[in-house]
C-alpha cells in the first residue's frame, strides 16, 4: 500500500512534471495552506480541506503528478486501487478502510490516494444486489474522512479518475474541496514530453525537430502516455531489425562506437548475425533515430483519448471544477 518513492523509477521531479502550470500551483498552494498555516484554520466551522479530486482522459499522468507532489512535500504516499478494496468479502473491505486510515495517519504527513476513485465514489445502484455493501463501505468511509477533518490531521486525501462523471458528487463533492481537471498536454508540454521519451533512445534530433515533433503529438491529440508507448514501440521496432539483420557495420554517434545492422553491401561491413559479433555486447545497437523517421512514424500514431471522453471532461469541469483562474 505505502510506495517507497526513494526507490520508484517512475518518479519524476517536481519540475519534470511538464505542463499542468496552473494544477500544479493550485498543489502548491494546497499543500502550504493544509501543512503550514493550520493556526490560521482552527476555528473555521466547516473546515474541509482535505480531499483532491484529480478528473481527466486516461495517459495524462494524474498518478504520475500525486507522485512528484508527495516527494516535493516530504509527503507519506498511501497508493490504492478502489478495485482492491470492492473485491474484498462483505464486512472485511469496511475493516480494511478501518485499518488503513490508521495507518495512514500514524505516518502522516501522508497522502491517501485511491486510484479509479469512480469505483468506490459511486452512487450505490439502488437494484443492485451489491448497493447494501457499497453502502456499508461507503458510510465507513465517510466516518474516516470525517475524522481527518475534525481532527486536523495532516491526511491528504486524493481522488484520481477518468470516469469523474460516475462519482456521487452529492455524498463526496464537498470532502473533495479542490477539483483539478488534468488535460491533455499543450504544445509547450508536448514537445517536453517527445524531447524527455526520446532521450531515453539513440537518436540524431535537434531542437527544431522536437519543436515540430511535439506540435504533431498535440495535433494528434496524444497524451504523455501515448507518448511514451509509441517511443516504446519504435524501439521494439529497431531492436527486431537487428535480430534479422545480416550484417553489421561500426557507427560513430556523440563519441561512441555503435555496432549496427546494415547491408552486406555497405562499406565495413561485416557478415553474419548479431550473435556471432566480435564486439562488446554493449555496443550493439540500433540506427539512431532520425527526425523524418519519427515523424513518419508519429502521423500514423493513434490517440487513446476520442473526441467525446475530452468533451464529458470539460463538461464536468464547467460544473464542478475548481476554478483556477
């Protein structure tokens, strides 16, 4: 349940975070407020801040951005799938939530986030035969909520999902006091998020190409996810060239020697398969990426976010959002 962020890979800065300017100060602001000025808050009434609601398409990096919040905040990072806790037996996912808001505030400052939060945010379904235990789950989640918020524990409550429309926001709206719409990356953040998957692989690109290659991933409409899968696949791609390549020759790239597949009829130019190689294991490699290689590849790209998923998105922050201007 609790993520050791020390030794997360995926985990990036606070700064390598691209995009998301205004979510990421609204954060920023959040976290000072919740975890500085407590003084300033005791006496409101109805104080209720402790719950996040990120809302957006699937691949934006709601989870991604949770991560880096809690590593720029020294925040205790509690990390649940709302599917783990429904498929529990009647009467133990209650005790589950009993014991994990325990947990979590003997190690606060912490951050309790439920990933897919729709799932367990849900309006009970009153002809289902589960509404009883959602029900039961959903008042024992509440009471837990309610006694972070009396007792001004520093228990950061985070919600993220692509389905924001299927939560009951008459019964959960209000402990989810700020409501952040993660949207699909700007041209500023798009070519970021090219320029970062590409300095994972070799490649001969300028600042000019990525500057037009992010300008198609926005035109495209690809999310940081999508992103990152389509670099993945262009690798697979490039690494099954050298499994059937039939010779190899020696290429000179930002002072290495690379081993990569080539003609039999291209000048030094060695004959046989990769595993009769002579060279360091080290050295093989794929051709670099070239920016017209890319390119072509990423116009055939395809989104996994449609046109109507954005729109329900906006819809719903139009009536609930924050406001973040």
């Amino acid at each position: 349940m609790k993520i050791n962020l020390e030794e997360d890979a995926g985990v990036l800065g606070w700064d390598e975070v691209f995009g998301l300017a205004s979510v990421k100060i609204a954060l920023e602001e959040f976290a000072t407020f919740f975890l500085n000025f407590p003084h300033l808050t005791r006496k409101l009434r109805h104080y209720s801040t402790t719950g996040i609601l990120l809302f957006g398409p699937q691949g934006t990096g709601k989870t991604l951005l949770i991560k880096s919040f809690a590593v720029r905040f020294n925040l205790a990072l509690y990390d649940i799938r709302a599917s783990a806790i429904m498929s529990k037996y009647v009467g133990e996912s209650e005790k589950f939530i009993k014991a994990l808001f325990a947990e979590v505030r003997a190690n606060s400052p912490a951050i309790l986030m439920f990933d897919e939060c729709d799932g367990l945010l849900c309006n009970p379904n009153a002809d289902s035969t589960q509404s009883h235990h959602y029900r039961l789950l959903q008042n024992e989640l509440k009471n837990q909520w309610s006694d972070l918020v009396y007792s001004r524990e520093e228990v950061i409550v985070v919600g993220a999902t692509n389905k924001p429309h299927d939560i009951d926001m008459d019964g959960f709206g209000r402990r989810l006091s700020l409501k952040l719409h993660v949207e699909l990356p700007n041209e500023h953040a798009s070519r970021s998020i090219i320029k970062a998957a590409m300095a994972r692989v070799v490649h001969t690109i300028d600042e000019a190409g990525f500057e037009a290659l992010g300008n198609l991933c926005y035109d495209r409409g690809l999310s940081g996810y999508d992103v990152d899968c389509f670099v993945e696949a262009q690798l697979r791609k490039a690494i099954r060239k050298i499994t059937l390549a039939k010779a190899f020759r020696k290429l000179e790239h930002e002072d290495n020697t690379l081993v990569v597949p080539c003609e039999m009829t291209d000048s030094g130019a060695h004959e046989g398969p990769w595993t009769q190689l002579a060279a360091d294991p080290e050295q093989i490699s794929y051709l670099p990426f070239s920016f017209e290689e890319i390119k072509e590849a990423l116009q055939q790209a395809r989104p996994t976010v449609d046109a109507a998923m954005i729109q329900k998105h906006i819809e719903f922050a139009s009536q609930f959002g924050t406001n973040l201007d």
